[in-house]
C-alpha cells in the first residue's frame, strides 16, 4: 500500500519539522546529563565542603580546647602566683610591723633619754641662773673694783714705807744685835770672875 500523498508530505513535514525538536532535545538530553554531572559534582564539592567544614570544626574544637586548657593553666599560674605573692606581701607587712615596732621602741627609747637629758639640762640651767644670780650680787662692779685698787695702791704706798723703815729697822737692830753680843761677853766675864 501506498501511501497517500498528502500522508507522505505531512510525514515528510513532521519529520522534518521535528528534527529541531530532536536536535533541542538531544540538546536538552545532553544538558540534562551535564546538569547531572554538575550536580554529581556539585554533591561531590558539596560533601568535601562538609567534611572540610567538619575538619574545621573539629580542628576549631580542639583548638578552643587547647586555649581552655592553656586558660585554664594560665589561670591556675595565676592563682599560684597571686597566692604565692599574697604570702610574700603578707610575710613583708609582718616584717614591716616588726621594723616598726622596733623602731617605735627605739624612738621612745631615744624620746626617754632625751627628755632625761633635758630635765638635766633645765635643772642645770636653773642652777646656773642661780649661779649668775648669785654672781651678779657677789661680783665686784668698777666701784667695787676701783676701791680695791686704791685699797692695794694704799698697801703698795704702806709697804714701800715699810721697806723703807725696814732698811732702817735692820740697821738699828744690827747695831743693837752688837751691843747685845758685847753685853754679853761683858756678862759672861763678871759671872767667870764673881761666880755664884
């Protein structure tokens, strides 16, 4: 059988009509795997971004561990030095309580002498006041003075005289000192001649 014609041309027709409709979808076919290789693919990037992302993770975990166990030692040193330091500060404040102490003792030591050094001190002032006083009442003034240096120049003027009349006094008992020997050997003869 024979094909009509017009079955022929519409045959013909269809099939030349849809060879672009073959061709679109040989295209649209090969798309479509290419679209599944991408999404194969893009599954495949997608599952080693969420390991990678795991890793990531994982490694940030741990690394936010470490820094918490290295805070936490850092903290620990830090208590330990802080305590160690409290400790030192406390045992230099109990020092520093002693020195004090000491010192205090020290100065009140030192306070005590002093005040026992100017009690005497005060006490010998007193008594040199007194002395001054005492002084100034007994001590001779240039009236005073004057008087006794006319008293000594008198003295002097007495003694000159004196000497003076001394010289004269030796010579008068010189010559009675003679006279008084000779009367003696005068006496002593009569007393051998006329004895008793």
């Amino acid at each position: 059988m024979k094909k009509p014609k017009k079955e022929y041309q519409v045959q013909k027709l269809n099939q030349k009509s849809l060879t672009p409709y073959k061709e679109l979808s040989a295209s649209i076919h090969s798309l479509d795997q290419k679209v599944n290789n991408l999404s194969d693919q893009i599954d495949l990037l997608d599952r080693k971004v969420d390991d990678n992302f795991k890793k990531l993770s994982d490694r940030i975990d741990s690394l936010d561990q470490k820094v918490d166990d290295n805070f936490k030692k850092l903290s620990d040193r830090i208590d330990s030095v802080h305590n160690e330091l409290d400790q030192k500060i406390d045992a230099l404040d109990r020092k520093i309580d002693s020195v004090h102490d000491e010192l205090n003792q020290k100065i009140d030591s030192v306070h005590d002498k002093l005040n026992q050094k100017i009690e005497k001190v005060a006490i010998e002032v007193v008594h040199l006041k007194e002395e001054v006083k005492f002084i100034k009442e007994t001590m001779l003034n240039k009236e005073d003075g004057q008087k006794i240096i006319e008293h000594i120049d008198e003295f002097a003027r007495r003694v000159e005289t004196y000497d003076g009349k001394t010289v004269v006094q030796d010579k008068r008992l010189l010559y009675l000192e003679n006279h008084f020997i000779d009367h003696e050997k005068r006496i002593q003869k009569i007393e051998t001649i006329f004895p008793k």
